[in-house]
C-alpha cells in the first residue's frame, strides 16, 4: 500500500456511473414486478453500498476507509438501466474505488437476477464522472513565482558546531512547490538579530513568504516567537494551530512547540520547529494553503473549486 500516513484529511467524494442494457420486455417485467427473483432494485442498491465499505478488502491496493455517505440511483431508460453511485469521506485518500466498485457490484447484481429473463444483458460501462477534495482540487494558479526566505535559527549551526539540515528541507520544498527562494540565512539565537532579519525580509526585500526553523522549544535562547511577537503586524493563528494538531497525532511532543505566523506588510512569515521530522510535519500541512495564502496577499481573491473528470 501507498504510504498516506504524512497526508492530511479533507472532504473528498466522488461519483460513478455504470449502464447495463437489456431487452425492453426485461424493463417492462421489472416494471411491473414480475420478474422471478422480485425486485432488484433495493437489493442493487444494498449490494452496492457493501461493496462499497469492503473496496479494501476486494481491491488490494485500495486503503481502509471510513465512509461517511454512500448514495445509489437507478435510472430506467428505454433499453437500460443506469446507476450511479456518489460516496464521501472525510480522509487523507480519495473514495474513486469506493464508487466504482459500488457501481460495479451494483450492476453485476442486476445481471444476476436479470439473467433468468434476459440473455441479453451487457454491462456496457463503469466510469467515474467526477471526484474532489484531492490536493489537485486546491492547486493555485500563480502569475508569478513567489518570492522565498529560510531563516535558520540555531546558535550551533552559526558558529559552526552543527550542520543544518532542516534549512535544507525547507528549501528544497518551497522550490518544488514553485517559490523562489531568494535567500538562505543561519544565524543565532539572538532576540534582536532574527527581529532585524524578519523586518528586512518584509520591508526592504517584500518577500512573499518567509519560513523560520528552530527557536521555538522552552529553552532560554527560544525566543523566535518573542521576536515574531514585535514584528508581525497581523496574526494568522490557524496555521500554527492545524500544523501542532497534524504534528500531534504523529509526535506526543508536537503539542510543545510555540510557533507563531502572522503578516507584516503583504509578506507571511511562519515559525517552523527545528527538528527534521517536525519540519517534514509542518510541510506536509502547510501546502498548498501557503500558495492560496500568497494569492489572497496579493489581491488575487479566491480560485474556483472544480470537481475533478475522469482522466
């Protein structure tokens, strides 16, 4: 299986469609419920809605996952039927498979109690109409690539005691993710150095973004978030706030960080820890609402939200 365990979760949901054709004496029977094995709608739609639950355990690739809605509809046309299927979940990983194999099964279970009848049933499709709630749901457009700093706070990787590798991790993300970093800077635990180096990244450099790493623990040369405490002009409490939560349920030890992020002019600036893997966290999470939150700065407004097609 695909490991989803850094992915965060959103409302995903999806909607599939599968056509079964048949004779229209067969439709008419059914109609008119007199088909030998009775209706076989409500039985369908049960069928479907198992299946549904138990994808994992038919697909073997497919993740476990907590269904929160499974609804099935026929539609009988002149020479077939069509179902279709939309299934959601609140989770890290899309419910395509969820419908598909609901529509699937729901069409088998039709050609099962048709095929007394009908010898001419085929089911001519199962496809998926649409899906939403993926990471490819929220992805921004942007003009121009944003303008990026990684700030590095640690007295030992500034003298030269210790090698930096958070920084690193910081960097080569935001170039994946299509900022340009213009600058990459270590420096000392010192209050009034990072207050310096923040107010010029915002008012002489106007960076869009700026990502910190380290100085945010209990120990007394933590002071990153006394230092944000000064600068920032406006506070964005909801991003430290999902980052500790993503980070506890992976960390018991998340819950101690005291990161802060807020705005100073039209440059967001974000408080990261200083460990590796609380790093990997906290990029997990901040993407891709960091790219949203460069568009709203810049006065681009919200992008439309389409569901996903079939590709």
């Amino acid at each position: 299986m695909r490991d989803i365990s850094h992915k965060y979760s959103t409302l995903r949901t999806a909607r599939a469609r599968a056509v079964l054709t048949l004779k229209p004496e067969t439709l008419r029977k059914l109609r008119e419920g007199r088909l030998p094995k009775g209706d076989p709608l409500p039985v369908a739609r049960v069928a479907a809605i198992q299946a549904a639950k138990n994808t994992s355990q038919i697909i073997p690739y497919c993740h476990p996952v907590p269904l929160d809605f499974v609804g099935i509809s026929f539609s009988l046309g002149a020479d077939r039927i069509e179902i279709e299927v939309t299934a959601k979940a609140v989770y890290k990983t899309g419910v395509e498979m969820e419908a598909l194999t609901a529509a699937s099964v729901a069409a088998l279970t039709l050609y099962d109690m048709l095929k007394i009848v009908d010898d001419s049933l085929a089911i001519q499709c199962v496809q998926l109409e649409e899906k939403t709630g993926g990471k490819t749901d929220f992805a921004n457009a942007i003009v121009s690539p944003p303008k990026a700093a990684v700030l590095v706070m640690s007295d030992s990787i500034s003298s030269g005691l210790a090698h930096d590798k958070s920084g690193g991790l910081i960097t080569e993300r935001l170039k994946a993710e299509g900022f340009d970093v213009v600058d990459y800077l270590v420096i000392p635990d010192d209050r009034g150095i990072i207050e310096q180096r923040l107010i010029d990244y915002a008012d002489k450099t106007h960076l869009d973004l700026v990502l910190t790493t380290g100085g945010t623990g209990f120990s007394p040369r933590d002071n990153t978030p006394e230092a944000m405490e000064n600068i920032i002009e406006r506070d964005v409490p909801g991003i430290p706030e999902v980052a500790r939560a993503f980070g506890q349920e992976r960390m018991p030890y998340a819950m101690l960080a005291r990161g802060r992020a807020g705005l100073r002019g039209k440059t967001l600036m974000v408080n990261l820890p200083g460990s590796q893997s609380g790093v990997r966290d906290y990029l997990d999470v901040l993407f891709p609402a960091l790219l949203h939150a460069v568009n709203m700065i810049r006065g681009e407004g919200h992008p439309p939200r389409a569901p996903q097609p079939n590709v």
